[in-house]
C-alpha cells in the first residue's frame, strides 16, 4: 500500500512537472520530486538523481563564485 501511494504522488509530480514545462512554473522541481519519489523503490531513478544533483552543485557552485 506504502508503494502504491509513494509511486501515485511521484505520477502525480510527473504530471505538474509536464503541465508546469508548458505553462510558465516550478517545472524542474516537481520533475525532481518524482525524482525523489521514484528513487525510493527504482535504483535507476536514483541514479538520474544523483546526476541532477551533481549538476545543481555545480550550477551553484559556479553562481556563487566557488571552485
């Protein structure tokens, strides 16, 4: 039941991450909560969030002015 519910609001974060993209919104973190939603039961989907959280160290990294 737990895993039903977790993947139900992972859908559900895929949906408004897709209706977010089109309609101007906080797409990329809906995207990364399903992210996180799938990565409780998938080890690729946690894979695909290690990745994006290597990417956003970087980004912030480099706004901020830290090497």
């Amino acid at each position: 039941m737990k895993k039903v519910m977790v993947l139900g609001v992972g859908v559900v974060f895929v949906f408004l991450a897709i209706i977010f993209f089109v309609v101007p919104g906080p797409s990329i973190i809906f995207a990364m909560a399903a992210l996180v939603c799938f990565s409780i039961y998938y080890p690729t989907a946690r894979k695909y969030l290690r990745k994006l959280q290597k990417i956003f160290t970087k980004a912030c990294h480099k706004l901020d002015g830290i090497k």
